[in-house]
C-alpha cells in the first residue's frame, strides 16, 4: 500500500482552459498525499477563442496564449505537463473531418466580423 507522501499521480484532461480548475485539483491531490504529479492533456494548448459555438474566453484568459507549456506546468504546481500535439489530433481525426483547429492554430476557417463596431457605425446620428 502506498504511504501518504508516496503516491505518484497521472491527471489526463481534455483540455486546459484558463487552469483555474486544474490548479485545484493539483492542490487537492497534494494535499491527499500525492508526491508527484504528472499533468496530460488530451488536446494541443488552446490559443484562441471560439467564435463558432462554443462558449470560450477572451484571448487575455486562455492560459495557452499566454503562457509557455513550462510555465504553464509551474503555475499548476505539477511535475510535468504534456499536451497532444497539433499533428497528433490532427492525425486522431483525419478519418472524420475536416475539422476547424482555430481555437488551437488562430486560424479561422471564415473572416471574423466585428458587430459591435459595425453597429456602432450604424447608429442613428452617425
């Protein structure tokens, strides 16, 4: 049986967002008696929001547009932290998609459109 203090510890997510919830649950399982813990994320890091449905942060939130992977892993407080490559979901998906990758690449399959300046613009009294 493994002591408190001894246990080494694997979290698989699906993706890391702002790392609120995630430096949670590290903080809890070190206080559980976790001595290592090893972070991996089933995505790549997500470095742009999600324009097309899903209801994502701004840019200024995503830890992964902000941050390198290291300093991401230092502000979790884990041991390591390792995301699925691009080319790796890529690859997982081929056979399905085409797929958008814009919240991990930036690149936008469709112009982004700015309403709120354009209603402005259209403003009585203009």
């Amino acid at each position: 049986m493994t002591q408190p203090g001894q246990a080494r510890v694997v979290v698989v997510d699906d993706s890391l967002v702002r790392g609120t919830t995630s430096r949670g649950l590290v903080t809890l399982l070190r206080e559980a008696g976790a001595r290592e813990i090893h972070f991996r994320v089933a995505s790549p890091p997500i470095i742009s929001p999600c324009y097309y449905g899903i209801d994502m942060p701004t840019k200024q939130e995503l830890i992964g547009a902000n941050y390198t992977v290291e300093e991401i892993g230092r502000h979790l407080g884990v041991e390591s932290l390792g995301y699925l490559s691009l080319e790796g979901m890529r690859s997982a998906v081929a056979d399905y998609g085409p797929f958008c990758d814009a919240c991990w690449t930036g690149n936008y399959p469709a112009p982004l459109i700015d309403f709120e300046h354009l209603r402005a613009e259209a403003a009585p009294g203009r």
